[in-house]
C-alpha cells in the first residue's frame, strides 16, 4: 500500500519532501500548503502537484498522513485538527507549547485510533543504534556519567524569520529548538531525568529567548549528567559522551548528525570487547535521519509494528524543557516527572 502525504509547512518540510520521495514505493506527496506563495508556487510547479494556503483545504484532501513542519506555535491546532479529521500525524519539533497540550494530544490520538509520530530524526542513525542495542541487551553494567554538547552558531540570518527569537511563537530558545536534539538521544540512552538543576542566558543575540544554557542532572537510573549548549560557538559541534561499567562511548562531532557512525566505542576489557563485537553481529542497520523515521512509520501502518518515536518521547523531552525553565528561574532544582498541578504544566513561557 501507497499512503498519500500532505506537507503543512515547506521550510524544515522540503527537507522532508526530498526522504519522502526517497520512499516512493511507499508514500506519495500529493499536497502542500504554505502562505508563501513564491516558495508554494515553486514546489507546486517543479513536482506537478497541488498546493494551497490554507490548511483546512489539506485536511479536506484525500490524504493519509499530514506532515506538520510549520513554525511551533501552530502545531498543536494543526496536529489536532489533523487527528480528529482522521489523519496520522507526523510533526516536527518542538512538538507543542506546553506538556498540557501533549497530553491533549495523547488522548485526541487514542480516541482517533491515527498514528502519531513525532520527528526525532537524530535517533534513525547507526551510531547512536548501536549504542541503545547495546544498553537494551543489559551489557554495558552501571552507567556512571554522560556529558551533552551543543554549540551550534545561530544569527542575523537565522533570526531574520519574523517567528524566531520571541517567546510568543518560538516558545523557547536554546533548550527547547536546539539541544532538545541532543537532550532527547540522552534519554533514549539512559531513559528519565529525576532531577535537574539548570541556568540560562541570552549572550548571543538580541532576542527575548535564551542561548546559552547549562544543566546538571540526575537521572533515574543514577547517572549524573552535565549538558551545556550555545548558540555562539564559531566551530559547531555536537557531542555525547556516557560512561558505563563496561564501555565508554562517545558521537562524532558533526554538529547535526551526532547519532550516525563513527562512533568509539571502547570497551572495559578485550574480553568485554568480544562480547559486545559478538553482540553487535546481529545487529541491523537502518536508513539514516527522515529516512529512516518515515520507513519506520511504514512499518507501523503496514503490521503494527511499535513506533521507535512516540508521543510519550515527546512528552519525556519536553517535560526536561519545563524542568528546566522552571529551575532556572527559581535557582533551585526541580524534580521530575511533571504532573497538572507544576505551575509551569500549562505554560513554560515566562
């Protein structure tokens, strides 16, 4: 079977047209909507498909799946319109503006029955695979620390968009459009945070948004974690390292592709190391970022497969988001997990 896909959004979205186009045997982008009517025009002309500025006309198509790649602050009434029109749902990050408004969307997509996958695309690489196989096999003992690294360079040009750099629709800085990459292969490795402990600053650029961040954390499991990010660094990188019992680990350093291969992997011991060559034998690589996420969407519609990226992720690194604003501002640590009566659940903003 060929699902039909409608893009809301063709910024971050052509990105995703081109690994939809990539599966043709299994997808086909039949709409796109975007008020840009110079950049609409262009797709619509370039692939020969239909297009539109209004998004109640790509809900009324004959779609499957509606693919929200617009600026955060629209998401939540898109992603809810899209589940209650009888859509799954693909949606970038950040996902929504409040941990209120995941839960929202975690009861519309169980009553809907639709599938809802939120874009992790750090996650579908073969790097930091490896790793979680590993972890999953319950191989690599007692995970002592992980440090997280994000110093990526953001600008004049980057703010010149109207949206970003504001709270009102960026909703966040730092924390929540840039490390939430990084933070989010953190918990995928090491699960959830218990406590943290967080500081910010706008050091960068003039905007109203944070861009300098530091945490500490605690995780449930025992690790301790520091994570720094910025959005002023002159060389861009990405970074995670954690150290096991058994096995220090560590990315590349390419800014936006920290999960893919090389990575080290350095075992304890070269008894260690045997087991852990052994292990990794049987495993199976998959198709890298958008790719491979929209292949594993396919494999959901088609058995039922579980989604490697839920709504329940989503919610885990937006919940550290909360966290983490809230500890900022008080200058005490905050606790987790973050329950309807935190009063940030409704609002993390300022």
């Amino acid at each position: 079977m060929k699902y039909k896909v409608g893009i809301a959004g063709l910024g971050i979205g052509a990105k995703h047209w081109q690994q939809w186009k990539l599966l043709d045997d299994k997808f086909e982008v039949v709409m796109v909507c975007d008020p840009d009517e110079t950049r609409r025009t262009h797709r619509v002309e370039r692939e020969g498909i239909a297009g539109t500025a209004n998004f109640e006309e790509l809900l009324n198509a004959n779609l499957d799946i509606i693919d929200i790649s617009t600026p955060p602050h629209l998401h939540f009434e898109m992603a809810s319109r899209a589940l209650t029109t009888g859509h799954h749902v693909v949606c970038e990050k950040p996902l929504v503006n409040s941990l209120a408004e995941v839960d929202q969307l975690m009861q519309l997509a169980n009553e809907s029955g639709r599938a809802f996958m939120p874009i992790s695309q750090y996650r579908f690489a073969n790097g930091i695979q490896k790793l979680k196989y590993l972890a999953d096999l319950r191989v690599l003992g007692k995970p002592y620390v992980a440090s997280v690294e994000t110093h990526w360079l953001r600008g004049k040009t980057y703010y010149k968009a109207p949206w970003r750099g504001r709270w009102e629709t960026e909703q966040g800085g730092v924390l929540l459009c840039h490390a939430l990459h990084l933070h989010d292969l953190l918990g995928f490795v090491l699960g959830d945070v218990e406590k943290v402990y967080a500081q910010v600053s706008t050091r960068v650029n003039p905007i109203e948004t944070e861009d300098c961040a530091i945490a500490s954390m605690t995780m449930r499991n025992g690790a301790l974690v520091s994570s720094n990010s910025t959005l002023g660094s002159q060389q861009e990188i990405s970074r995670l390292r954690f150290s096991f019992e058994h096995l220090l680990a560590e990315s590349n350093h390419e800014a936006y592709n920290p999960g893919q291969e090389p990575w080290l992997l350095k075992a304890s011991s070269s008894e260690k190391q045997h087991e852990f060559d052994q292990a990794l034998a049987e495993f199976t690589p998959r198709s890298a970022s958008f790719e491979g996420q929209f292949e594993d969407l396919y494999s959901h519609l088609q058995t039922g497969s579980p989604l490697l990226v839920t709504l329940n992720d989503a919610r885990r690194s937006l919940e550290l988001v909360t966290a983490m604003y809230a500890s900022s501002r008080s200058g005490l640590s905050e606790s987790l997990p973050i329950t309807s009566s935190h009063p940030l659940y409704h609002d993390w903003r300022p």
